[in-house]
C-alpha cells in the first residue's frame, strides 16, 4: 500500500490518498483543503474512491469533504460519538454561506472494528481526546497508522477545543500509540510521517508515559 499526502490550507492540514494492494482501489482519508489535488491523482492513476474515512470532524479535516463526496459517490465513514463535532461545523458552513454543506455521514466507524478495501486491511483504534470520537486508523500488514491529530512529530494534539480532554489525550496514546510496533509509520494530521519508536524517544510531550514497548514486526531492522 501507498499512501500520498497533499497539504493545504490555513493550517497546513494533510489530507491522505491510501492507494490499497490491488493498484486499483484507494481510500481517502480527512479531506481538508488539498483535497482537489488527492482527486487529481487519483484520477490521473486510474483508482477508484471506494470510501471516505474521516478520523475525527474538525473544520479543517472536513472542509473538502462535500468535493470528495460529489466527485466520488463514496460513503463517509464517522465514528459515532464524533457526530456532534461533525454536526457543529456542519451548521457553521451552512450559515457561512462560503462552502457547499457537508453531506451527511454514511456509516459508523466501529472500535475495533476492521475495513477492508481493495485487499488492504484497516484496523479501527478510538482514540478521544483531541475530541471526543477521534480514531486512528490502523494497516498492520503495511506497518502504519493514520493517526489523525493525536500526536505529531514531536508534540501531540491540543485539547483546549470543546471535547478536548488532556489525560484522555495522553491514555490514548499510551494505549493506542505508543502500544503498536515500534517501526510503524505515524501519518498525522499536520506535519511530516514519523514513528512509534521516534516519538517514544524523542517526543517531549511523551516523556512521562510508561509503556512497554511492542515486540518488533517480522519486517523490523536487526
């Protein structure tokens, strides 16, 4: 599996095409402001969008969600307990005036749930904290997670937003982060790719957090 990012707006949001294993399928992942440029490619490689995931509903991970639906037909795909967040800025856009309303969500992101698209498996992690129904999204196979605004290279989601929740923040990336393989790839919301291990050793914001790690993959370096 590939996976492409295209940043863009205010807040420099990255918004991720996974192309899956049969070369012909691919997922997006929080269409925020690139979305037009994810589009392009993938109609520029021949893929077909079969879903829409959305990690969590804040304003910048959705605001190119109704150009994604139009143009693909693909199902949103919300966790349940985001849909106040997603119906918040759903009703900011409408009376705005300034974008086209964002399409309802089509299905819930189930915990613990499993997706699969294009022979590609992805695994479903709660993650709340920077809000209240956040996932991350999770290829085992591929060695990587979406992890949304979790954590970043180097700090971690803020929480001063309503649903924001510092030590629901800080236990879900103990449990759900920092618990994966050690040389899985972290593709966050913001920022560059970084991983479980470098975050472990170097993040400041991590420091305090026990956890032991996971046993390397079957494809770790020696």
């Amino acid at each position: 599996m590939k996976v492409r990012s295209f940043t863009g707006g205010a807040y420099q949001q990255n918004t991720y095409l996974a192309e899956c294993a049969d070369g012909r399928t691919a997922v997006l992942v929080d269409p925020g402001a690139a979305t037009g440029d994810a589009l392009d490619v993938a109609r520029s490689r021949g893929l077909g969008v079969a879903a829409i995931l959305l990690t969590h509903a804040h304003l910048d991970h959705v605001e190119g969600l109704a150009e994604a639906k139009e143009a693909t037909g693909a199902p949103v795909h919300l966790h349940p307990a985001e849909q106040p967040v997603y119906e918040f800025f759903a009703r900011q856009l409408a009376g705005s005036g300034l974008s086209p309303p964002l399409p309802p969500a089509d299905l819930d992101l189930e915990t613990g749930g499993a997706l699969l698209f294009g022979g590609t498996e992805f695994s479903v992690s709660f993650a709340p904290g920077h809000s209240p129904g956040h996932v991350i999204l999770v290829c085992r196979e591929a060695s990587l997670a979406l992890v949304g605004d979790v954590v970043f290279l180097g700090s971690i989601g803020r929480t001063d937003l309503p649903g924001g929740h510092y030590p629901t923040l800080m236990n879900s990336i103990r449990s759900q982060v920092l618990a994966l393989p050690p040389e899985t790839t972290l593709y966050p919301g913001h920022g560059p790719p970084t991983t479980v291990e470098h975050e472990r050793r170097t993040n400041p914001f991590l420091a305090a957090l026990a956890v032991e790690p996971a046993p390397p993959g079957p494809d770790a370096l020696a």
